[in-house]
C-alpha cells in the first residue's frame, strides 16, 4: 500500500513539474533564446511601450554579445536610458558616461555626457546629508560647459550648478547654526566666517554676518575675564563692519546692542581685573582658569578618543 501510495506521489510530482515547465511565458522563453535579433528587436518594443524593466533585462544579455557591432551603439543608448527610466541614477550616468566614451563621435555623446552629469544633479541629497554627489556634480556639469559651451545644454547645465551651490551654501548656513544652537561658540565664529569666505554672494551672507556678531558677544561673555577684553573688541569690530555694510539692515538695532554689551563687558572686565591685581589674587585667578580650561579640553579629547575605533 504505501508502495502504491509514493508511486501516486511521484507521479503527482512529475506532472506538476511538467505543467510548471509546460507554463513558461513567452518572455522567459525569449530571454532563454539564442536568437539576439529578435531578443534585441523585443527589447525595443518594451522601451517603446515603457515596459522598461523588461527591456533592461534584454539588454543586459545582448550587451556581451553585440560588444564590437555596429547595432552597438544604439544598444548602449538604450541601456543606458532603461536605467535612467527606472530610476537607478547611479547606474544611468555610468552607462551614459560609458557611451560618451565609447562613441565620442557619435550624434548623441553631446547628450550622453549631459545626461552623465544630470544623472549626478539627481543624485544630489537634501542639504543635511553628506554633499560628495553634489560637487561631483558641479564638477561634472562644469565639464560638459567647458566641453561643449555653445551647446544649448550648457545654459540649463548652468543653472543647474548654480541650484547645487545654492545647496551647499545652504548647507554651509545650517552647519554654522547648529554651532551656534549647541553654543559651541567659537566654532560657530569660525563657519559662518568660512562660509561667507567660500560663498561671498550668498543669501544668508547679511544673517550670518549679525549671527557672527552674536557668536562672538557670546563666546567673550563665556570666556574667563583675563580674555574677554579681546574678545569683546572682535564683536566690536565684527558690529562696526555689520554696520558700515548693511546700515538699513533688520538686524541693525541687535547688532548696535551687542555692541554696546561688548563694551560694558571690556570695562566690567577690566574692573574686575584690576580689584583682583589690587588684592594681589591676579596671578592665582589666571592660573586656576587656566588649569580648568586645560582640564575641560583633555576631558573632551578623552570623550572623543573612547568614541573613537582604535
């Protein structure tokens, strides 16, 4: 009986296995298919009617096999746009690229070469991640503009980079906020001036230049007596810059209280400075703030070198 029973379940198996490879579509077929013409005729009828998934399937097989052929080249292009189509940027603007320089006398390597550097321009992140891809892509759009600059491309790839700088001038912006925000002061000072200094034609440049001022007042106003003298005048001088250059500004009422507050600071400071030298606790003050400044530094240095893979 059980004899009988696993020869009825053998053949069960069999035919199920006979129908699934009975039911093969005509697609799977194709793909399976030694025929390369028709393969490469099927695969641009699915690009045509947009089915471009299964067109970048064909073309993937015929790429080996046509290498070298004069059918090649319209091959390529195809790949390279099914990509394009579907998405998949990264591999779009390597096969465009691929083109370009496989075929740099052909019609569309003009085209080819912009699309390379597009395909970078849409890869560009938001402004708070990481910006490699958008200087890749300034990088490359520039290319093409010094490649082909009375092309009628070059004007869009133009404003294309100039929509990436904004970008980074953006992210240059949020970077020295958050300095400011965390009231890492100093470091703050130090990105809105290296922003500015990178992007001097920037939107934010009159913000960040009263931000700068701000920064500045705040890290004098944190700082240990015996250096706030200095550091009050650079808010000083920041504000008088801020406000020689932009005298109807918004900011220019905050910009002129800082200025003020720097000022009572030097002399607070001073005073204070000089009952302390009258008592003869000058040299000892300086010293203990040194010591604690010292210490803070080499407890952030520990912070950051257990944080740090060794």
């Amino acid at each position: 009986m059980f004899k009988k029973q696993r020869a009825i379940i053998a053949g069960l198996l069999i035919t199920t296995i006979l129908v699934i490879g009975g039911c093969k579509s005509s697609y799977d077929k194709l793909k399976e298919s030694n025929d390369r013409a028709k393969q490469y005729q099927q695969a641009v009828k699915f690009y045509n009617k947009k089915q471009y998934s299964k067109a970048l399937e064909l073309f993937e097989l015929l790429t080996p096999k046509y290498r070298g052929l004069t059918e090649a080249e319209d091959l390529f292009y195809y790949y390279a746009y099914s990509n394009y189509n579907l998405k998949d940027f990264t591999s779009a603007r390597y096969h465009f690229k691929n083109f370009a320089d496989l075929y740099p006398s052909s019609t569309r390597a003009e085209e080819c070469r912009y699309m390379a550097a597009y395909c970078f321009y849409l890869d560009s992140p938001i402004p708070s991640l990481d910006q490699e891809n958008t200087t890749k892509a300034i990088e490359t759009l520039q290319l093409f503009i010094n490649l082909y600059p009375k092309s009628e491309r070059s004007a869009e790839a133009g404003k294309l980079i100039q929509n990436l700088r904004d970008k980074l001038e953006t992210k240059a912006y949020n970077n020295a906020k958050l300095y400011l925000d965390i009231s890492d002061y100093l470091s703050a000072v130090m990105a809105f001036g290296n922003a500015l200094r990178d992007y001097p034609d920037t939107k934010y440049a009159e913000e960040m230049e009263f931000l700068t001022i701000k920064a500045q007042y705040l890290y004098a106003k944190n700082s240990a007596e015996y250096r706030q003298e200095e550091r009050y005048a650079q808010a000083m001088t920041f504000a008088d810059q801020f406000s020689e250059k932009y005298a109807n500004s918004k900011y220019s009422k905050d910009a002129t209280e800082y200025r003020k507050d720097s000022e009572r600071g030097i002399n607070n400071a001073k005073r204070y400075l000089a009952a302390l030298e009258a008592e003869g606790k000058l040299a000892k003050k300086i010293a203990k703030d040194s010591t604690s400044a010292n210490g803070q530094q080499q407890s952030i240095t520990d912070k950051q070198n257990q944080k740090s893979p060794q």
